[in-house]
C-alpha cells in the first residue's frame, strides 16, 4: 500500500513531502513563566509550584498534549 492511498480523501498527497516550518518568539516573564508567540497567536505557559513555577498558566506539556489530543 503506497503511502499516498493511506491519506484521508481530499486531503493534498504533496503533504507527504513538505517542509514545515514553525516560528514562534517566546519571552522570560519571570520565573518559569513564558509569553509566547506563534503566528498571530499569543499565550502564557508556567509550571506547577512543585516544579518552581507559579501554576499561574497551562505548563509547556499541558499545551503539547492538548495540541496532539492525548
């Protein structure tokens, strides 16, 4: 089986060999805290206190396994 019939209908095969690249301006708030940017997007991500943040945000992995669904 070739790749290409593995892909969902309508989706585009030249998927299949795409460089993606991702761009994203991060700042030190203070702490563990983070402000980052990504397109046009703007969020704050922390650590719990037991890991020397301030739980004031979803921490980086909280996002991370959000973003792919787990």
């Amino acid at each position: 089986m070739s790749d290409e019939s593995r892909l969902p209908p309508g989706v585009d095969p030249d998927i299949l060999h795409r460089v993606v690249t991702v761009k994203a301006e991060t700042h030190n708030l203070a702490g563990m805290e983070h402000q980052a940017q990504v397109r046009q997007f703007t969020f704050i991500s922390d650590e719990p206190e037991h890991m020397t943040g301030t739980d004031e945000a979803p921490a980086p992995l909280d996002y991370f396994t959000a973003a792919v669904g787990l």
